[in-house]
C-alpha cells in the first residue's frame, strides 16, 4: 500500500485544519449545542466538527489512489449520512426522517454491492450460511444499528470520536492480518481522521462532532465491517465486528436491557451509560472518557487476538470475554439499572446524554 501514509497523514492533517474552520461556521449558523438536563456541559459549543471529519476522511481517501465505483459508492453513501446528520444539528429532524435518511444510505451502499451474503456456520469449520432473502433487511439493520449505537455514546466530550478512532484503530489491524488490505487502509485513514478532530473534541471540548459526525462515523465502520471483516468463514469471524464496536454495541444493548428491567420504554432517555454510572463512582469527566478508551483498547486487542487464534481458540477467548462483560456491566449498574430513578423525559434518542 504505497499510499497509506500519504492518505493517513492528509486526513490528519485537514482534521486539524478544518475543524477550527468548522468552529467558525456553526457559530455563524448558529449550529450550537445548548446545555440542559440530559447534558453536563456548560455553555453552547459549536456542533460541526463530523463535517471536518467527513472532509478530512475523504481527501484521505482520494491520495489512497483507490479511483474505484466501490469507493466512489461507499463515499455516497456517507455524504447521504453526513447530510442528514449536519440537517438535525441544523434544524433538527424527526427520528423517522433521520432513520429514512440512513435507511436511503444504507441501500446506495446495498445497490453497490455491500451487503452481508453469508454468515459464518457455528456448527461447521470455514462454513457458510447464505442469508437469501434476508441478506439486505440484516445488512440494514447492522448499518443502521451501529450508526446510532455510536450516536448514542456521544455523551462526554470526545468520548464517540476516540471510541471510533480507537474502533478503526482495531479494524486497521485485523483487516490487514486478514488480508483485506483496501479495507485496512480506509479504516486507517478514518482513525487519523477521528484522532485529528479529538484534538479539539477532547474534554474540555472546543466542539462537538454534532449527528453529523456520530453518524457517519459509525455508518462508515459498520460499512468498512461489511467489506472487510464480514468475509471471513472462520466460525468466529461473524463476532470480531461486534468486539471491535464493543462500547457502542454493548452500551446500547445494555440500554435496551436496563429499560426491559425497570419496565420503562426503551426509548426513554436515561442516565445509566457506562459513562453515567463511571460518573457516579466518582470519576472526572476525564478519568472517564480515558477509562472508557482503555476498555475499547483491551477489547479491540481480544479482536485482533480472536482473529490470530484457532476457531477452538478465539470461542474460548470469546466466552471468557463475554462473561466478563456481563459481570462488569451488572456490577456498574449498566447492565439492570437503578429502580429508583434516573430515567428522564421521553425524548427520542440520539443526542448527547
């Protein structure tokens, strides 16, 4: 890959540019995040950073030299994304036109040929079971899931942009053990991109990334997901994008769960995220976002750990880190939650909580 370095650096680099441009223009605009009860930060904080994230991605892109009509749908299909998103910072959008708007780039990205075909057989070694009919609703739901699992961790200040940089961080190395080399370096310049913006997103923030930036940066990993990691037929290759996208996928798993539990509606807003109840203990702000950080690298690490072992192997590794998951999240409270309270309004989710 002669171009990585130039791709990865130019993303870098117009990160670190573009987001202190894009502090300038929500100001004028008046793209701002006001503070209120769902949010512990003071003052209105510019929220167009995802768009320097956006732009700094695709440059890399471009001086990857991948002039392809896969990339050219993939890159779309993430503009689609990055507009709905900068549309409800903007102006705010109903949870239905926004669930359209992703919908619609999900099946761009669909039409140019990136769905999950297969999935990998659990009862056979280098099996495959063919989705059929199904191949497209499952693609759909995973996009869409995972853009909004990373919208839903958008809660600290640069907590979702380091996650997901740390995510693609991940993604980079297993891709490239895997052999997916095209996948390896988009996924490389996506993390120089995220880390660029972290520079101004870190606590105490500068800006805020807006759904413009949460959206697409967990519609672009579901995406690079799909045209890497999903091509494995190793029994466990299916999981390794779940391991990947851990603090997302669980955080809202678990949100699901902790509603169930306390018999509240599960789109009721709470403060039960993992940063909630790291917040409760007693943690800064900071002490919990770079806490939060070390899970996603110790996770990302049993990812690549995963994909190096045996089928036998990575199962055992998979069900010792999946009990501990568990154990942890119930011993924070994630997991069931506080019956006395601590749900909010019903308001939909999706902003920062």
């Amino acid at each position: 890959m002669p171009h990585l370095w130039l791709g990865v650096t130019i993303a870098l680099a117009v990160a670190l540019i573009a987001t202190p441009l894009a502090i300038k223009v929500a100001r004028k605009l008046n793209v701002v995040d006001l503070p209120n009860e769902r949010k512990v930060h003071e003052g209105a904080i510019p929220r167009m950073g995802g768009v320097a994230i956006y732009g700094a991605f695709v440059l890399g892109v471009l001086a990857l030299g991948f002039y392809t009509r896969a990339i050219a749908t993939f890159l779309i299909a993430c503009s689609i994304i990055v507009f709905i998103g900068w549309l409800d910072d903007y102006r705010g959008l109903s949870p239905m036109i926004k669930l359209l708007g992703q919908v619609i780039a999900s099946l761009v990205l669909i039409k140019g040929g990136f769905y999950v075909q297969f999935i990998t057989n659990p009862f056979t070694d280098g099996g495959l079971i063919s989705l059929g009919i199904f191949a497209i609703p499952v693609t759909l739901l995973w996009l869409t899931g995972i853009s909004n699992a990373v919208n839903l961790i958008d809660g600290l200040d640069g907590l979702s942009a380091g996650v997901s940089a740390i995510a693609a961080l991940t993604m980079t190395i297993v891709c490239y053990v895997q052999g997916q080399l095209q996948t390896a370096a988009l996924a490389a310049v996506l993390a120089a991109a995220a880390f660029g913006f972290l520079r101004y997103n870190f606590y105490p923030a500068r800006t805020f990334m807006g759904d413009s930036g949460s959206l697409f940066l967990g519609f672009s990993l579901g995406a690079l997901a799909i045209m890497g990691l999903s091509k494995g037929a190793t029994i466990i290759s299916i999981f390794i994008p779940f391991i990947i996208m851990g603090i997302p996928v669980f955080d809202t798993f678990f949100a699901i769960i902790r509603r169930l539990f306390l018999h509240k509606p599960i789109f009721q807003a709470d403060k039960g995220h993992l940063h909630h109840s790291l917040l409760t203990l007693g943690l800064s702000h900071r002490q919990t976002v770079l806490s939060i950080y070390a899970i996603s690298a110790v996770m990302g690490m049993f990812a690549v750990l995963i994909a190096l072992l045996t089928s036998a192997q990575a199962m055992i590794v998979l069900i010792v880190l999946t009990i501990g998951i568990f154990t942890g999240a119930d011993k924070l409270g994630v997991l069931r939650g506080n019956k006395k309270g601590g749900l909010l309004s019903k308001k939909p989710l999706g902003k920062r909580q």
